[in-house]
C-alpha cells in the first residue's frame, strides 16, 4: 500500500464517518430536559385557566415571544445551578451560545433580586430539581 492508496483509505473512512447519524444526546443534557419540564409545569400551575401553553419546542427553538423567553431563561438558570455542564454545553442543548447563556443567567438573577415571588418561585424550583 503507497501513500495515495493511504490517502484514498483515509477518505473513505472519513467519508463514512460523516454519513452516519449524529450521536444522540448526551446523558448530562437530560439534565436540562428535567429542568425543562419542571417550568412548564410550573407556569401551567401558575397559570391554570390564563396559561398559555408552552410546549418544549417552544422553550428549545427560536422564538421571542415574552413568556417563552422567560421560561427559557429560568430553565437555563436551573440547568447552570443544579448541574456541572459547562456554558457552552448549556447553550448547545438548547441551541443558544455561551454568551446568550450568561446574559440569560445574569437576568433572572437580576429579576429574582426585584421580585420576591420570582425568587420563591426558583427556590422551589431549584429544590425539586437537587
């Protein structure tokens, strides 16, 4: 075997490699799910008759709608505080960057300092989530 005959193997298996699926979710983003899950329920608990349903696709797409954002926010907060994924890692489980992870973080820490509720609201949260 030379080395164009290398080079050739090389691509193949290369090739190969990127027709393959991608890997499932890894095990440390389930984490987020579980904290997905707890803020939905939780506005259709707040809510009751008023809610307006926010669904997980909502909470992991792109949208921009207030209260999507809000609960966005609040599951990123309880993912950041209840596990050891890094900034990046949050941000790709819910298709955000590290930046958009941080300022989301540092605004409900802002909204829990002006509003007591709020700041009820995610201790209790956190509790079910730990």
């Amino acid at each position: 075997m030379n080395y164009l005959d290398e080079i050739e193997e090389a691509k193949k298996a290369r090739l190969a490699r990127l027709q393959q699926p991608p890997p499932k979710r890894l095990l440390p983003e389930r984490h987020s799910d579980k904290c997905v899950n707890l803020v939905i329920g939780t506005y259709r608990q707040k809510l009751g008759k008023r809610y307006l349903p926010i669904t997980r696709d909502d909470i992991f797409g792109p949208s921009r709608k207030t209260s999507i954002v809000l609960a966005r926010d609040v599951a990123i907060y309880l993912t950041r505080k209840t596990s050891k994924m890094t900034l990046p890692r949050i941000g790709k489980s819910f298709n955000k960057t590290h930046s958009s992870v941080i300022y989301s973080i540092a605004k409900v820490e802002g909204m829990m300092k002006k509003s007591l509720i709020l700041k009820k609201d995610i201790e209790r949260l956190l509790a079910e989530v730990k």
